[in-house]
C-alpha cells in the first residue's frame, strides 16, 4: 500500500477468499479511504478480487505485466509486484479500468467460452470420424460413400450400440470399426445439441439486453456478443471512440522518424473483437450499397482493397461504440 506521494506505508498478505479479501479492505482502510486499486490480471486470477473491490466502491485499475528492465533489477516476489500495481495506478501508467463482470456481458463470456470449446471438440470428432472412414474395410467405405455429413453422422450414429461394449469376447476389426464410427457420431451429435442450445440463450441474452447492435446491416447475435464481451459490462469505461478502436485492434499505429511519416497495421487488440468488425465489413460489401459506394470510391483514389477494408473496419468500431453507449433497455419479461 501507498501514499499519495509514492510512500511504502505497509505490506501484508491475505488469502484469495471472500473472507481474505474483506480482511484487506479493511487493513487497508486503517491508513485511510482506499479510492483506487490496482489489480494484475483483472480477466483472470484477478477478477473475483476486482468484482469485490469493485462492490465496495473501489475505482480498480487494471495493470498490465510488470517492466521486464525493473524486474531484472530488483527481481520478483508478491511483495514488490504489489508495490509496481500501486505505483503503476499512482504515476498514471495503468489506466485501464477493470470491467465489472457481474452483468449480461458476463454471462454471455460464460456461454460463449462454452461454445468455442464445444465447436473445437466437435470438429475434432469429425475429423476422426473420416479418419477412421478412410482406413475403414472397403464394404463399409461403400456403405457409407457419397453421403453428406448430416445423413453420414445419422447412419453412423446407428452403428453405437453401447451395451455391446460390456460384453466379454473377441469382435473383428469391422465391429470395433462400426462401433467406433457410431461413438465418434453420437457424441458429435450431442455436441451439436450444445451448440444449438448455446446459440439460443446468446441470441435471447442480445435480444434482451443490446437489440440495437441486431438492427445495423453485418451484425448477428455471434457478432454482436464478441463485440459485447470486448466492451464489458461497464463500456462507460472506455473515454472515446478511439479507445474502443484500440481495444478492437482497428486503429493505426504511428511508426515515423525524421521525415519518414508512417502508420502501421495494429496486431493488438481483442482479436475476437477485430475478427466480429471483419466479418461486419465484408457482410456490407455484400449487401450494403453505402459500403459498396465507398469501396468504389476508394479505389479510385489509388487506395488499396486491404487499406480500403481497414478503413471500414474503423468506421464501424465507431458506430458500435456509440451503439453499445447507449441507455441498454430494461430485460424483456
């Protein structure tokens, strides 16, 4: 903990519990009013500690890793990484505020974190299934060629029969064949079922809590959470437009010296936030004829199809931003 002038006043350790975390507050209440905190790792192992800080009426700044240089020099322990949070909050460095994490926006990071690992785990399902398809017995190869995935998972799927796999005694090579495809088949089937069920709650989560992202051209339920889960709960924390653009990876950044004038592309950002504005821009190259006419007009002032995209892509993180700004309306009964 430290002064407003930069003073060491003290340094103790709690446990990562809801008692610890009282427990703090209150120590560091004895030195005075505790108004700003700042906190290492606010989306991870940071984050039920700055959701109670938060409660409590604590502005908790998030801070990103500490100077590699400083580190080397004074080396690394719990306590000085405390002191570099503080001092990091206190020279103005860590400016970011925490998001909140206690609204619709994180509810919709729990489903969505649900369905990208349930869409890894079943396309890898699927590629083993036509793994095994391939080294399959050529009768089998033929039973099953020339159909789509849909009616392929569904014929496979009749191939699981789970009672077989309690009994004892040798079974030939088709068999476990068979079996195998009708496992891989049934638990793609399920992990579909997820998807499905997943998909829906988002859609009803953004239809309740953000309709006005749905009604602009390239935005869908899955675009519109990406965008969400980037802004937080609390977007109000973001000061401009700008720092939303940041956040996506959208804005240019300055790389001059001496005469030399240039801007580079960002690599940064959120880049589930940058990958929703893509899909946004190429959506309204589509079927947008104010995008189209800009595109063209673009083009023939010498600019390039990826600086043209880029363009776009910033336009809409402005639009976005003041969409998501706005007064969210109360949840539909």
């Amino acid at each position: 903990m430290l002064s407003v002038t930069g003073a060491v006043l003290a340094t103790d350790e709690f446990p990562a519990t809801a008692a610890g975390y009282r427990n703090l507050l209150k120590w560091a209440g004895k030195s005075g009013v505790v108004r700003r905190a700042g906190v290492e790792g606010t989306g991870s192992y940071g984050a039920s500690l700055s959701r109670y800080l938060l409660a409590q009426g604590v502005d908790v700044l998030d801070v990103n890793r500490m100077d590699r240089a400083d580190r080397r020099r004074r080396g690394k322990s719990d306590p000085l990484d405390a002191q570099n949070a503080a001092r990091a909050v206190l020279s103005g460095r860590a400016c970011a505020r925490a998001k909140t994490g206690d609204g619709p926006v994180q509810i919709a990071r729990m489903y969505k974190l649900t369905k990208v690992s349930a869409v890894k785990a079943r396309t890898q399902a699927i590629n083993q299934l036509k793994a095994v398809l391939i080294t399959a017995d050529p009768t089998l190869r033929e039973e099953l060629a020339g159909l789509g995935n849909t009616e392929l998972f569904r014929t496979c799927a009749g191939f699981a029969d789970l009672s077989s796999l309690k009994e004892v005694g040798e079974e030939s090579v088709l068999q476990a064949t068979r079996t195998t495809l009708g496992l891989l088949a049934y638990r793609i089937g399920q992990l579909s079922e997820q998807i499905r069920e997943v998909d829906a709650r988002l859609a009803r989560l953004v239809e309740s809590h953000a309709p006005q992202l749905l009604e602009v051209v390239g935005i869908g339920p899955d675009t519109a959470v990406a965008l969400l889960i980037a802004a937080g709960d609390n977007p109000e924390r973001l000061h401009s437009e700008a720092s939303f653009a940041a956040l996506c990876g959208v804005s240019p950044v300055v790389r001059s010296s001496g005469r030399r004038q240039f801007r580079r592309l960002n690599r940064g950002g959120d880049r589930q936030a940058n990958a929703a504005l893509h899909r946004i821009v190429f959506t309204r190259l589509r079927v947008d004829p104010r995008t189209q006419n800009y595109y063209e007009r673009r083009l023939k002032e010498g600019k390039t199809r990826r600086e043209i995209i880029r363009c776009l892509k910033r336009y809409a993180a402005r639009e976005v931003f003041h969409l998501i700004g706005q007064p969210q309306p109360e949840p539909r009964s």
